[in-house]
C-alpha cells in the first residue's frame, strides 16, 4: 500500500472537483481510496476590541 499527501494551490470551494479530479487520474494504477481531504480557507483580519460594546454615538 502506498499513501501519497498532497498540497494543492488552488481557489476555495474546489477541494472535491480537485478530489475527484485526482482520484481518477490514479486509479489506472490501482484500487484508490481518498481517506482524507482538509482546505484551509484563509480567514479575514480579526481586531481586538471590536467584541466589545460601544458607546451609543453622541449628538
């Protein structure tokens, strides 16, 4: 049994296409089996502070 990990540049929200994509591109040399897949979505910038209550806007 061989197990290859892969690291895939790719845009969000096409982790299955690339899956399946891959999958059928090796089973010509061989059962496969895909056993796990993670994405990494990049996330926005979270400041300090902003959780807080704010005062209500003077007039």
């Amino acid at each position: 049994m061989l197990t290859i990990t892969l690291q895939v540049r790719a845009p969000p929200g096409q982790a299955i296409g690339i899956k399946e994509d891959i999958a059928m591109r090796l089973e010509p040399l061989g059962d496969v089996r895909v056993v796990s897949i993670t994405e990494d979505i990049p996330e926005q910038l979270h400041i300090a502070g902003y959780g807080a209550i704010q005062d209500p806007p003077k007039r």
